[in-house]
C-alpha cells in the first residue's frame, strides 16, 4: 500500500466519525515515518492498535516501520495478522508481497517465493509480485544447480554427458513455459510497493 492509499484511508477513517485521537496519532506515526524516526513511528502505530487493533493502515505502517528498523521477524509476524479470513484481494496480496521482501531479505528462498505465490494469489495483477517470484524461482534454480555441481565434482559423475544434456534441456524448457505463463497472467495493474 502506497502512502496516497494509506492517506485516503485516513481520510475515511476521519470521516466516518472515527477517534479524533488515533487519527492524529496515525498522522504523526506518518510524519515520523517521512522523517526516518520509525522507532517513534512504531510508537504511533502501536497505541492505535491498542485501541484498534483490526485497523489495517496502523498495521501496515507498523510492518514498515519495524521493517526499516531491520526487525524482521517482528514484521513478518505483523504482516500475517493482516491475512484474516476477513480481508481479501490487494490487502492480502500486499501483505503477501511485503512478507516476500522480508523473506528475500533474509536471503530464505523457500519462504520467499510461497509469500511471492499467495501474493499472486490474492492478487493476480501485481506485477512486481510475478517478477520478485520470478527472480526468486530463478535463484532458487541457479543455487540448485550450484548444489549439483558441487557434488558432481567431489564424486565421479553416473549419469553420461548425453542425459545431463538432455536434463538440462528439459529444465531450460520448464523455466521458459513457466515464465511465459507468468508473463501472459502479467498484464493488468499493481499497486506501488512501499518497499
């Protein structure tokens, strides 16, 4: 959720009569943000969860905060009390897509790419979901065959050079389906990613 969203959800958080209180204190959670003080900005979002805990601009911001304070774990825990039953579609995906960076970031492949696909899930038009899964499958793939190669080299090779040829043709093809699909789903709109 980019901060024009986050500022029309505040938006109708005040006109929909909500306490005048958590809505100053989202404002200045945001203006900490901006400012780079995200611990104070964290400070902000936690009271408005104390009193709201289902408000989902307080719970994004706070993702983002802790995340830029490199609390990760903290983040990831945040971003999945995002994914009730309740919420659908792009909040879900956002947060999906949110808990993929993190994953990323801590360099754990596995995780980041399920985030990456429940993502797409929620939300099958964010392309910067399809390419970060992209990017991801592709790493995941290159260190794989690193494993392989490795182990290759400690102990003589059993399989001939004609069937790892033909292996390696049948994993080039696989990739290039799979990015094609990925590629015809990819057309359509993504809302900007905060990080």
């Amino acid at each position: 959720m980019n901060w024009n969203k986050a500022l029309t959800l505040i938006c109708l958080l005040c006109s929909s009569g909500a306490n005048a209180q958590l809505t100053n204190a989202l404002q200045q959670g945001n203006i900490y943000y901006r400012q780079s003080q995200f611990d104070l900005a964290e400070k902000q979002y936690r009271f408005i969860l104390q009193k709201d805990s289902l408000n989902i601009v307080a719970q994004h911001n706070l993702a983002n905060a802790l995340y830029k304070q490199r609390r990760f774990d903290e983040a990831v825990a945040v971003l999945q009390k995002m994914r009730s039953p309740l919420k659908k579609g792009e909040v879900v995906g956002g947060a999906y897509y949110n808990e993929g960076v993190v994953y990323t970031k801590q360099q754990d492949l596995p995780q980041s790419i399920d985030a990456y696909k429940n993502a797409l899930r929620n939300n099958p038009d964010d392309k910067e979901a399809r390419e970060n899964l992209q990017k991801a499958l592709l790493q995941a793939k290159r260190e794989q065959r690193d494993k392989q190669s490795a182990k290759q080299e400690q102990r003589p090779s059993k399989m001939s050079s004609k069937e790892s040829e033909r292996q390696l043709d049948k994993l080039q093809k696989k990739e290039q389906e799979i990015q094609k699909r990925l590629q015809q789903k990819g057309q359509g709109s993504s809302m900007p990613k905060d990080w």
